[in-house]
C-alpha cells in the first residue's frame, strides 16, 4: 500500500465486502477471508461517508464537524482508521 496522505482518495472496496449498520455500529465482513470487523460509532460515522469520492482530510473534516476533537487528534485518528481498512482490503486508496 501507498503512503497516506490527506490528499489520498478513499473508496469502499465493495466487491470484498458486505456491510451493514446496527444500533450505531458498522458490522463488515470481508467476502476473500471471512474476517469480521466492527466499528464505533466514530468509525461508522467514517465508514458511511466513505463513497470515492472524498479524500481523507474531507473525512476528518466530517469528524471536526460532528465531534469535540481537536485537529490533530481527529487526523490522527481518520488516517489511523483508513490505513488499517486498507491494511485488511476493506478500503482502497489512490
């Protein structure tokens, strides 16, 4: 995998996955492997915004506008959670 930037495009790899939304919580499961995945309400929030389009500042942008959370943290945090997706062919990037 690349390295991530905030300029880095983000987009569901939607033929390996299957996805759902239940009480707040993404449930994901990657078709290839059959590992399961959750995420928090923080990172569902991510998740569904996630559509191709949207670089990974614009998803931190989201995060700043729906959370109390620094700048700092929230990119921290937003380019943390995109490289482990994209670590596990949840998520690819250009």
């Amino acid at each position: 995998m690349s390295r991530l930037s905030l300029d880095t495009l983000v987009a569901k790899n939607s033929d390996q996955i299957i996805d759902r939304v239940v009480d707040s919580e993404a449930l994901l499961i990657h078709l290839s492997s059959g590992d399961y995945f959750s995420l928090d309400s923080v990172g569902t929030c991510i998740w569904e915004s996630i559509d191709g389009s949207k670089t990974i500042q614009d998803l931190v942008d989201l995060v700043l506008e729906e959370y109390n959370v620094d700048s700092e943290q929230a990119g921290a945090d937003v380019l943390r959670l995109v490289k482990k997706l994209a670590d596990e062919g949840l998520v690819v990037t250009r």
